[in-house]
C-alpha cells in the first residue's frame, strides 16, 4: 500500500478477503497533524483498521519509508516512493519503482509506476530518468486524465513494455 486513499484500502479488505495474502506491506509515514488534522485521524484509524485484520487473518505486516523504500525480498526490490500533490486537488501522485534480481545472473529488471502527475512537479527530470532506465513501465491515471507530454517518441530510451493503467493509450504515444 502506497497512501491511505480510501479507495486503496477497500481494496485491502477485499484483497485479504479474496486471496491469501503472506506479507502486507504499509507505508510507515503518516500524514502530519499539523498539515490536516482531519486527515491525520483518518489515516491512523484505516492504518489501525488493517493492521487488525491482517492480524486476524494470519498476514504478516510490513513497514516501509515512502523516502527509503524497502527489501521486499532477497529478490524484489522497491526503491524510494516519489509523493507529488497535484496542483488541483489534495491527492497524491505517487511514483515507484521495483527492481527484480534473479538469483542465478544476477540481472535486474525494473518496472516503474508513474502517477499521472509526475511530469508536473520538481520530481519530473527524475521520473523521466527513472522511466527510461526501466524494463517496463505503467502510466496511472490517478488524477488528470494522461496528457501529450507523456510522448514516448522523443524518449532516448523506451522501455520494452509500456502499459497504460486506464486502457486509453493514444494521447501517450501519438
């Protein structure tokens, strides 16, 4: 889990739900009270929600730094979170990557998940560096729908999949 949208941990409690779940891994950094109170008390209450069930269900938690990433495991992976605010709403825009070392070559992969807005913040030059050194990667529309500045024509370097989480891949690539 990335954030503590609502939307995410329903999708927690169906997930755990649904399927066996061996490790549950949460972000240890939580919204400071001191920026939205509101907010603050939410997160903490859904945080506690599904540390509870993961208890009861038998799944082992996880945290994480969004700055540091995490190990997940001697394979995998995740490097450090990149959280942007979008310059129309309060909803993160969150960007990631994960790093798969096979233990025989010692080759890695990477896929890297890029929120919609990432090209819109101080963290663009990074993510775009960041998407380019990747073996595949996934365009989100987790805020304004993909724009044209997204165009992988101009790209140096493009990843050998490219993936677009809303389906709609025309405005990306024309």
């Amino acid at each position: 889990l990335t954030h503590f949208h609502h939307r995410h941990v329903s999708t927690v409690y169906k997930l755990l739900g649904d399927i066996r779940v061996r490790i549950l891994w949460l972000p240890l950094t939580i919204t400071a009270p001191d920026i939205d109170q509101d907010k603050a008390s939410k997160d903490e209450g859904n945080l506690r929600a599904i540390v509870a069930l993961a208890k009861q269900r038998r799944v082992e938690v996880c945290y994480y730094i969004p700055e540091e990433g995490a190990a997940i495991s001697e394979t995998l992976v995740m490097d450090q979170l990149y959280f942007s605010m979008l310059k129309r709403s309060t909803h993160p825009t969150v960007s990631f990557t994960f790093e798969y070392r096979s233990n025989q070559n010692n080759e890695g992969k990477r896929l890297t998940w890029l929120g919609s807005s990432a090209w819109e913040g101080e963290l663009a030059d990074e993510a775009l560096l960041t998407a380019t050194a990747s073996d595949a990667i996934i365009f989100s529309k987790h805020g304004p729908v993909i724009k044209t500045s997204y165009s992988l024509i101009d790209w140096a370097n493009i990843p050998d999949i490219v993936l677009f989480a809303d389906g709609n891949t025309a405005a990306a690539i024309e």
